[in-house]
C-alpha cells in the first residue's frame, strides 16, 4: 500500500509541475482547456494523479475546474497583475534598505555582476527563458541578502504570479529585454553605491514600465 500511494504521489507531483511550468511559461495561456485523458498520454501517468495535481493548481489560483469544460488555465486579470507588481516593488524596496542599511551590499554585489553577466548573454542570443531565469535571480538575492524572513517567504508567494507575469511581457515584447537589462544595471549600481532611495527610485520605473506593457 505504502510503495502504490508513493507511487500515485510521484505522479501526482509530475504532472503537477509539468501543467505548472506550462502555465507560467505561457504555453497553456489564460482561456485554455486541458483534457484529463490528453495529459495522462502525454506523460504517460494514471487519472488519478492527473486529478489530484489539477486540484492542486486549483487550489493556488491557476486553474479552474468547471462540470463540463473541465480544467480550464486561469487568466491573470489585470488586476492581479497590478497588485502583484505592488506588493513586488514594496517588498524590494524594503528588502534593499535593509541590506544597506545593515552593512550588507559587499555580500550580494558579486552575485549580482554575475547575474548581469548571465543576462547580457541572454539578450545577445535572444534566449527568453535564460534571461526570465536570470532576472529572478536577480531580483531574489536582493531580497534575500535583506535576512528579513517575512520579506522573504512574501516574496515566495508572489514567484509563480512573479514569473507569469515575466513570460507574458518578455514574450509579447521581447525588446523589454535590453530594457531590463540595463535597468538590472542600474540597481545594481545604486545598490552598490549604498544608495537605497536610488534604488527604490530606479525600481519603481521599472515596475512601471512593466505595468504599461501589460
């Protein structure tokens, strides 16, 4: 019994993250319907872990299960969207005082050159999912060199919505790459000036522009 519901599991937890990684990736968009039966032949699993993951998704605001369409994407409403951009900005914002103020710029500096590094090479071959990869990264070590744990599991809840939003933008405008780019320098520059109200200056024209393209 042990070894069939580890097993169920497992499955459960495939298909979950595959209908997840094409959900914010964009390949599923807002409006779509996946079949229950067409994904357990796609990757080759059981309906019952299908079903299971589904609710999962469900559960976290990604899709919705209707009697008679089914699973169904859902769509991020501009709403959301917005609010999860704000909530974005102000966590950063704080999270960039908090390394300033605390003496710990030195600490996250290097990794950051080195995600800007990982983000020119993305823009020069045009690799979207490179450079969405990078800019999380970016991103999530300045709020995770603040060492405030509650900005930090925030914005873990915000990641998912975080990187839909990413896709939606750099793949209906990819020239917003070199754009977030050298915002991305610019941070990084006030971050390593130890200018904190520069920073959150520079971030919120960031979020704006993103805001306008969406």
């Amino acid at each position: 019994m042990e070894t069939s519901t580890t097993t169920t599991q497992a499955a459960s937890d495939r298909a979950y993250e595959h209908v997840k990684r094409a959900i914010i990736r964009g390949d599923l968009p807002g409006g779509a319907a996946i079949s229950e039966n067409a994904l357990c032949q796609e990757i080759g699993v059981s309906r019952t872990p299908v079903h299971e993951a589904f609710l999962r998704l469900a559960a976290e605001d990604l899709l919705t299960l209707e009697s008679r369409k089914g699973a169904v994407v859902r769509p991020m409403s501009p709403n959301e969207a917005a609010d999860v951009l704000e909530m974005r900005e102000a966590i950063e914002a704080t999270a960039a005082t908090r390394v300033v103020t605390d003496g710990r710029v030195a600490d996250v500096t290097p990794g950051l050159q080195a995600v800007l590094a990982e983000q020119e090479q993305a823009v020069a071959t045009g690799d979207v999912d490179r450079f969405i990869e990078a800019d999380a990264t970016f991103h999530g070590a300045v709020i995770g060199a603040s060492r405030n744990a509650i900005a930090i599991r925030f914005a873990q809840t915000l990641r998912d919505r975080q990187n839909r939003l990413r896709h939606q933008l750099m793949r209906v405008q990819p020239s917003q790459l070199q754009a977030s780019l050298d915002d991305h320098r610019a941070l990084a520059a006030a971050l390593e000036a130890g200018d904190a109200t520069r920073y959150a200056e520079v971030l919120h024209a960031h979020v704006a522009s993103h805001r306008g393209a969406l």
